[in-house]
C-alpha cells in the first residue's frame, strides 16, 4: 500500500513539472527526482522494518516480566523446568492471552490429552473447568493445600466431569465467570460465589470417583507437565486403579451409620459367624472381638 502511495506521487509531481516546463538548466530533473523519489522509498521501508521489529520486541515477554523473578522460579520449581522453555504451554497461554479465554485454552488442552488417549477418557465425560480451579491453582500457582481445607488445590475431590451430578452448576459458574471476565459489571458477593470451592466427597455411583481420578490425572498433566515423574506415577496409578475401583467399591462392605447414636448400629453391615448371618450392633460387635 505504501508502495502504491509513493509510485502515485512520483506520477503525479513529474506530470506538474512537465505541466510548468522547467529545463534542464537549475531544475529538478527526472534523474534527480528518481534519485529522491528512491531515497524516500527506502527511508519508509526502513521505518516501517523498525516498527516492526520494535511491535515485536515489545510484544515478546517472559513469564519473569509478567509475574517477577520468586514467582516464576516457583513456577519452574513445579514444573520441574530448568527454564521457562521447558514449561508446559498452559502457563504462558494464560498469562498472556485474553483473560476471559482461559476457560476456553485449558479445555483445548484437555481435549488434547483426550485424544492422546493417556486415560480411557472419551470426550463425552471431559472434566469441565470449575472458577476456583482456574483462579487459585492455574492463575494463583497453588496445587497443594495446607491440610485445614477439604479439597483445596489440584485434587481428584475438586475435579467435575460432564454427566456428574453438579455439571450444570459448575457450566453456570463458568458462562458468569466468562462474562466477567469480559468486562461485565458484577457485584462484589457474584464474584466471590464464583472462585468459591464447592468440594464434597462423591456419593454418587462408583463411575463418578473413577471419573474424578481419570480428570485429575489430565488435569496434573496440563498444570505440571505430562512428562514431570509425578504426574506419570499419577497417570500410572489411575489407569491401574480405576477399572478395579467399581468392583471393589461394590464388593467392599458399607459402614453407614443409623439408629440409636449409643449403640451405634450398623444395619448394613452383615457379619458371617460360625456360618450364620447377623447383623450386629457396634456393642455386640465389640462384645465378640473382646472374646476372641
């Protein structure tokens, strides 16, 4: 375009001086103006060239320029990186792209790790991307807990799969969390509702814990890397554990507790004692273990 804008004005000033006559004696002639109409080309390219290079330069950042030296040796630290090149892309993605696309480039992720098959996980039940999941351990860099909070940083406990009981509840948090974070007006209680953790024990059926497993196992993957020692003894122990996990939670006795609180009755646990089945209250129970 600039090219076209300067081939126009070399038209049109040799047409005006053409147009006023000018001679050969102490005017501008042709050589002289091709000479200057060169010399202003290459002037534009060469500024051009260094507004480029300078965009470029200004638009390069390191995650030390972005979040100071402490935080990234702790970044690296988790990571198991010797620099920020060997760092898993999630981290750089979030902390220069858009901020309201962080949803969207930690499910990109996620899918990525689906299709590489590192868990029987298809599509269909991915672990979806929870506010206080991406706010305190992707963007605050906290994946463990101190120990006083249940469920706390990158757990299997925090982790939501499509086709779980709570997926609608967390899709809502994320659509207002994605709101938000593209300008919307929200009010200070909406937006601590948001990065609240609601983490309880599964109660559901058996699949849901095995789901939890699988879905953290992709998502310590993305924040530390799938080659980090760890989260490969993680990965191998998931896929270990989680096709026998169904069986032995249906196999494995339950001891929910009802009735009256003194005697501690466990109506659902059945004893077998010399060939005979009884259910046993928590008294009689210890009555028997006493005896030997």
């Amino acid at each position: 375009m600039a090219a076209a804008a300067v081939e126009n004005w070399k038209y049109k000033t040799l047409l005006s001086l053409k147009q006023r006559g000018h001679g050969p004696h102490g005017a501008v002639t042709a050589a002289h103006l091709m000479t200057g109409i060169s010399d202003l080309r290459q002037t534009l390219v060469d500024t051009n060239t260094d507004r480029m290079v300078f965009d470029r330069d200004r638009a390069v950042k390191t995650l030390e320029d972005k979040h100071g030296a402490e935080l990234t040796k702790v970044i690296l630290r988790l990571c198991g990186a010797a620099d920020e090149a060997g760092l898993p892309p999630v981290h750089r993605l979030l902390a220069f792209g858009p901020k309201a696309a962080g949803y969207g480039i930690i499910a990109s992720l996620i899918g990525a790790r689906i299709q590489s098959r590192c868990v029987p996980m298809d599509p269909t039940g991915a672990p979806l991307v929870p506010p206080s999941l991406l706010s305190n351990v992707f963007r605050s860099y906290q994946p463990g807990g101190g120990g006083l909070e249940f469920g706390v940083g990158l757990t299997p406990f925090a982790i939501v799969c499509k086709g779980h009981a709570d997926m609608h509840a967390v899709e809502a948090k994320i659509k207002k969390a994605t709101i938000m974070e593209e300008g919307a007006t929200v009010t200070l209680a909406d937006a601590s509702i948001m990065v609240q953790s609601d983490v309880r024990l599964p109660q559901e059926e058996p699949y849901v814990a095995v789901d939890k497993l699988y879905g953290w196992s992709i998502m310590v993957d993305i924040f530390h890397g799938e080659n980090h020692p760890v989260v490969q003894s993680i990965r191998a122990c998931v896929n270990r554990l989680g096709p026998g996990l169904p069986r032995i939670i249906t196999q494995y006795p339950s001891t929910r507790l009802e009735g009256n609180p003194p005697t501690c009755e466990l109506s659902e646990s059945s004893y077998k004692c010399h060939g005979k089945i009884a259910h046993l209250s928590g008294r009689t129970i210890a009555k028997f273990l006493l005896r030997g």
